[in-house]
C-alpha cells in the first residue's frame, strides 16, 4: 500500500465506452437537457405568475422542479463539455463536489415527492382541516426540512465514500461521479462503508416510501367510499400525476443505488443513470402539466405573455 501513489485525478469515460457513440449521445443529451431545463423553469414560472396555482401542490411543484434543474445541471454540462473537449480528467475535490451536489439534490427530490403524497393525502381524506393541516408555514417547513434532511444525507454519503483511499486505477467508468463505480475504485476494502450506506440509504428510502405508501392507502380507500364516479375520477387525477413520479423516482433510483458494488455492472450503471438523472427531471414537466388543465392554462397564458 505504502508504495501506491495515491489518486488526485479521476477521469471520467463519458456517455458511452464506444468512442464512435460518444459524440451522437452528447448531442442528444444536450437536446435533452435544454428542453428540461426549460419545462422546470416554465413550471416554476406559471406557479409563481399564476395566482390560481398558489396551493401546497404547486409550492412542492416549484421546488421539485428547482431541484430537477439543479441535479441536471450537477452532472451534464461538464460531462457534455468533457465530451466536446476529448478529455474527462476531473480533480479529486470536483469530483467529491460533485457527487454531493447530486445526491444532496437527489435526496431532496426523494423528501419533497413524501411531501407531496402526504399533502394529497390530507386533500382528500381530510379536506375540511386541509387549508389548516397545508398552512403556509407548514409547507415552508416541510421544504425546510427537505433540503437540510438531503444536506446531511449527502454530507455522510461523500464523507463514506471518499474517506477511502484511492491509489488507482484512476478511471470511472461513468459520465459523473457516483458512489457505485467510485467505490469500485478504492484500493482497500470498501465493504464496511458500503454496509454503512446501505443502512443510512435503506432507512431513509424505506422511511420515505412507507409514507408514500400509507399515504395512497390512506387516499384509496377515501375514494372508495366516493359515491359519485365524477368524485372519484376527480380525486384519482388530482395524484395521478404524482404517482407516475414516485413510479419513475423509485423505480430508475433504487435499481442503481440498492444493489451491492460486487454486481455493479458499468454500462447498466449508465443505463440506470440515464434514467433516474436525466429523463426523470426531463419527464416531471410533461406528467405534472399534460393532464392538469390548471398547470396547461398556466403554462399557455405564460407563453402567450412572452412571445407578445
């Protein structure tokens, strides 16, 4: 060990490990992220010009966009631009940056969309107390304690990984920095702090889910007891679109991040981060406007004021 001449620099292998594809992915990415990055930003822009959308819903909405742009924006420009450049190389403190950015914004995400169930839990079950229970305050809080709750996450998640000693090879075999193909790098024995991150990552992904969970349990069996079928289509469209969230989130994230660094496999890494990274925050605008005709008249008075 002693004579291993410790890591300062990664470099980062890109979109893909065939050199021909490198460039067609980043253009089709970059495409990718300018349309994200515009969706988020036309959301958070109508719920905040749109007096109609100023409710607990719609307060998470903007801040779940925000937090999409800020993970896109983490991870793609510089692996965009190291792909224009040719070169991948990235230095050992932008690299720990970096990964606690996106799991700091990615854990986030992962508070706000529990937020959101739990508001449309209290929308439906108890509609008379909503307006009460979903105060301004509380919904301040609960962002609150959404960003300071994926601070600590990913304070302990680079602090576990990087406290590792890395004495080459130096090559991560992805387009950023992320804990599985960075673990597989460290020349000692990583299954402590594997364990480790296993125990803090399971207890707050299963803590998040039972109370998404509980949440649509809460809300199904309130809407059966709906008598009405337009009460009932209603309250179901109203979480449709928060569903089909917590479907992509947990889906694309738990496939990466639940399964030991021995069984990493670098191209389904990449697969896997394709989704959970980038068509995840590309998608939330679509699914949170196309069958919301508040969020779609929004969003059309707001493109109507800007091209006028």
């Amino acid at each position: 060990m002693t004579n291993l001449t410790a890591v300062s620099v990664f470099v980062l292998r890109g979109f893909s490990a065939v050199p021909e594809l490198q460039l067609l992915s980043a253009a089709t990415f970059l495409l990718i992220y300018l349309a994200a990055v515009l969706g988020n930003i036309s959301i958070m822009a109508a719920v905040t010009l749109d007096a109609r959308l100023h409710m607990p819903m719609y307060f998470f909405l903007k801040h779940l966009s925000l937090v999409d742009i800020c993970s896109m924006s983490t991870t793609l420009p510089r692996a965009l631009v190291a792909t224009m450049v040719g070169s991948g190389e990235i230095s050992l403190p932008a690299c720990a940056s970096q990964l606690f950015a996106f799991i700091c914004f990615g854990s986030t995400e992962c508070f706000l969309i529990t937020s959101m169930a739990f508001d449309r839990c209290m929308a439906i079950y108890k509609p008379l107390v909503y307006r009460a229970a979903m105060s301004p305050q509380t919904c301040v809080s609960l962002v609150v304690v959404a960003w300071g709750s994926g601070l600590l996450y990913s304070t302990f998640h680079t602090a576990n990984t990087f406290s590792l000693p890395f004495c080459g090879p130096n090559v991560i075999d992805h387009f950023f920095c992320d804990i599985p193909p960075i673990m597989r790098l460290a020349c000692a024995n990583a299954e402590a702090h594997e364990a480790a991150g296993f125990a803090v990552s399971g207890c707050i992904i299963i803590s998040c889910f039972a109370v998404t969970v509980l949440s649509y349990v809460r809300i199904l069996a309130t809407v059966i007891q709906i008598r009405s079928t337009a009460g009932r289509r209603k309250a179901f469209s109203t979480c449709s679109s928060h569903l089909a969230t917590v479907l992509l989130f947990y889906g694309t994230g738990s496939s990466a991040y639940m399964q030991p660094t021995a069984h990493y496999s670098p191209l389904q890494g990449r697969m896997a981060a394709v989704f959970y990274s980038i068509l995840t925050p590309t998608l939330n605008p679509l699914i949170y406007s196309l069958r919301n005709k508040d969020m779609m008249g929004a969003l059309q008075k707001l493109y109507l004021q800007v091209s006028s």
